[in-house]
C-alpha cells in the first residue's frame, strides 16, 4: 500500500515567498517545500543548524560537481571548487568541535 502523502496550500505575500526561496537556495535545498518541510522538522532544536546549513551547501555543490564530471565543466569555476573546500572543512571542523565537548 503507498504511503499517504497530505498537501497542503498557504497564502503569502510574494516578498515572503521571494525570501523564502531566497533562503531555500542559500541552504541547498532544490525545492520551497524541502526547505520549509525541513525548517518546521527542526524548529526550536537548535545546535545543528549551522551544520545543516553547511552540510545542505556541501550536498548542492557536491551535484555541481557531478554536473562538471558529466561534462558540463562551465558550470564550475576555480573560485567554486576553493569554496566547497572550504566550506567542507568548516562544516567538519564544526561537527568535530560539537561532538569533542
């Protein structure tokens, strides 16, 4: 039997939305509803935030990379690929420093 899927509609001013999808994309999530599925999962946890946030940037830019691999290299620049480097790092450092106190 499939699972049962609910749908739900909200109402919001298109600036909401704007900032939403804003900040969906800024945290690696491809759709609105991921983002906001996600945000109301977690609401009031605290703590891991800031990683989720860098391991959901990680995970996108880990797909660019995919894209590059299958040919689509103009999708990635130099400045890129220093970046997830980077942000790859801070995202394990921050789990190691959570998990070592």
């Amino acid at each position: 039997m499939p699972a049962k899927t609910i749908s739900y509609t909200i109402r919001q001013a298109p600036e909401v939305a704007s900032q939403i999808d804003d900040m969906a994309k800024k945290n690696g999530f491809a759709t609105r509803a991921k983002f906001m599925t996600h945000a109301a999962l977690t609401y009031g946890c605290g703590g891991d935030e800031a990683i989720v946030a860098e391991l959901s940037w990680i995970s996108y830019a880990l797909h660019q990379l995919d894209r590059a691999a299958a040919g689509r290299l103009h999708l990635l620049k130099p400045r890129a690929i220093d970046d997830i480097g980077r942000r790859a790092r801070a995202a394990l450092n921050a789990i190691i420093d959570r998990n070592a106190g």
